[in-house]
C-alpha cells in the first residue's frame, strides 16, 4: 500500500503510547534485499544503520537484546543517545549515524537503511539548545532554522550516480499532542516522499502495527513497482484496496445515524470488506514477514468479496488472472455453461 523505493525518506508518523519502537525493530530485523540481488559470498550486501535519540535505558535494552537475539546485530551499526544524556550529543547522533550510512553505501556499495528514532527528541534538542544560546524563537519556540536543520539530515538520503549503493531512511517521530499541524511534523512532510500514519483507535482495537492506511502515502511507490519490480499487479491492487476501505470507513459514519439495516446489500459488502481488511490485511502482529506476492494474493482474496463489475480501478486481464472465485459460484457457472 506504501511501498519504499531504494533511496527514499518515508517517515513513520506516530504518537506517545503507540507502539512505533516494536514496529522500528520488526523493520530493522526483517529488512533484506532480494536474493538475486546478494553478495556472491551468499551474504547480502546491506545493512541497517539504527539511531535513537533520547531514549531510555530500558528502551535502550530492549533493542539491544532484540537485535542480539534476532542475529540482526551481525548487519547493523547501532547509535544511542540515552535520555540523561546532554542534548548537544542528541543533536549530533543522527548526523553520525548518516555520516556511517553513507561510507557504507558509497564507498562499500552496501544498500542501507537508516532508522531514526525518535525525531520529536531531536527537535526538543534543537529547541533546548537555542533557548540557552538565547536564540530568537519560531513557531511554538522551536528555533526558525529546524526547517533546514531537518532538511540537511532527511536529504541525506539518496543515490549517487554511478554508485551501486543507497541510502534509504525511515526517520521516526511522536506527534506532541496527536497534532499532525504540529511544526515537528509539518515540517517533516515538507522535506520527506510521504508518510506512515500510525492510529490510536486501531491500536486500541488492537490492530498491530496500528496503520491508518488512508492518510498514509509513498510519493515515490510508482517507480518501484509494477512488472520486473514487484508485480504487474500491484499498482491496481493497491489503488482498489484504497477505493474499496475509504467507502467501507465512509459507510460507517453513516451506521451510526441510519443503523446497518437500513443500507443496502452493495452498501454491507463494503462495510464486511472494512472490517476484514483491517483484521486480515493491516493487522499482522510484529513477527510476520510477509512478502510482496503474498500480501498482493491476500489483496485479492478480499477485493473477491466483490463481484467483478465492482473492481473498476483493475485490469480486466488482471481480474481473469487473479480473482479468487468462489467454489459454489465457479460450479455454478459451469453448470451453466455445460447446459
């Protein structure tokens, strides 16, 4: 649904008390690239750089065991700032951390993921540090270059041409308040390709990792999918699945005044269809690696909960291919067709 291109800043827009460190640590461990693509010693070249800014020593361990136990430590650079550590330190590990990621990826031609959490920390750190300098405060007293401040760590990410290795980011951060206008994430997605947004009434029915596919975008998923990507599937896929959740969310504003008896069978369809595509599809725990063409069948056993005429964002020779008949409808038509 929001696939990461090679190269791309996609930030995880996330809020205090949501679980965005599980999420941090499921990427981290289950990041690769594909087979083909690996070392000719059968070892991939990629890393993952880990930055954590303003953490605490009980988070601190808890990464540290996970990436031990998973093996994930073999292929990662980890940097960590502690919350009882100075601020200047907070604002000089993210830099660290790219400066790494780049030597890897540019001078070792690795593919590296650079993981930054959490960038609210950082940005408090900035305001910190100006406020003692006396420095004349912006918006919300955070100083008026954190827009460039930001901009000199997010545009580090990238390729180079004639350079085989990337630099990928998925910066993280805590919305103060919930606030998707505060000026941390604001700023942020100006400078970045989109963004992930985690939800609180997901996490609260506890769908994990609690993503709110709607508001959520990758600006750069067009370029990295399709046929000789993913799969000549995917960019369809993806926009029905879209189409179909947005009119089931639509119709349950509309439950709440009318009571689902007075909608229509089309009108429950979609309503049955929101429910499993937040059950079956979003929610995967944070142990499941699921790969591409396995989440891109799952899509289409639920867009088969619609009868073909109302799949109109897909291929008609995509439908023939894909579509997951139902066992009693399929005998039917072949009765039919037989007689």
């Amino acid at each position: 649904m929001n696939t990461l291109v090679r190269g791309q800043k996609l930030p995880i827009f996330s809020a205090s008390g949501l679980p965005h460190s599980d999420l941090a640590l499921q990427i981290a461990r289950q990041a690769s690239v594909p087979e083909e693509e690996q070392g000719d010693d059968g070892g991939s070249e990629f890393a993952v750089v880990f930055g954590a800014m303003g953490i605490t020593a009980e988070e601190a361990n808890e990464f540290m065991e996970d990436f031990e136990r998973t093996g994930a430590l073999e292929r990662s650079v980890v940097f960590m700032n502690l919350a009882d550590d100075p601020a200047v330190e907070r604002t000089v590990t993210p830099r660290m951390a790219l400066t790494t990621a780049e030597y890897l990826a540019f001078e070792k031609d690795y593919h590296v993921l650079v993981i930054l959490t959490d960038m609210t920390n950082y940005c408090e750190a900035l305001r910190e540090i100006g406020a003692a300098r006396e420095e004349v405060p912006g918006r919300r007293g955070y100083p008026g270059y954190m827009y460039t401040d930001l901009a000199q760590l997010y545009e580090r990410a990238g390729r180079i041409e004639g350079r085989d290795g990337s630099v990928t980011q998925i910066p993280i951060l805590t919305m103060p308040g919930d606030d998707d206008t505060h000026p941390i994430p604001d700023l942020t997605g100006y400078i970045t390709e989109g963004q992930i947004m985690m939800d609180r009434d997901l996490n609260s029915q506890g769908v994990t990792p609690p993503v709110n596919v709607l508001p959520s975008l990758s600006r750069l998923m067009d370029d990295g999918i399709g046929e000789g990507l993913t799969r000549e599937d995917h960019g369809d896929v993806s926009d029905q699945l879209y189409a179909a959740y947005a009119e089931g969310e639509d119709l349950r504003d509309l439950v709440n005044i009318v009571g689902r008896e007075a909608l229509s069978e089309r009108d429950n369809l979609y309503l049955d269809f929101a429910d499993r595509f937040e059950e079956e599809f979003v929610d995967q725990g944070f142990d499941t690696d699921r790969s591409v063409e396995e989440t891109l069948d799952l899509g289409w056993e639920l867009l088969s909960l619609f009868p073909k005429e109302e799949l109109n964002r897909v291929d008609e020779e995509l439908i023939e291919e894909y579509y997951v008949e139902d066992e009693d409808e399929a005998e039917a038509e072949e009765a039919a067709a037989a007689d």
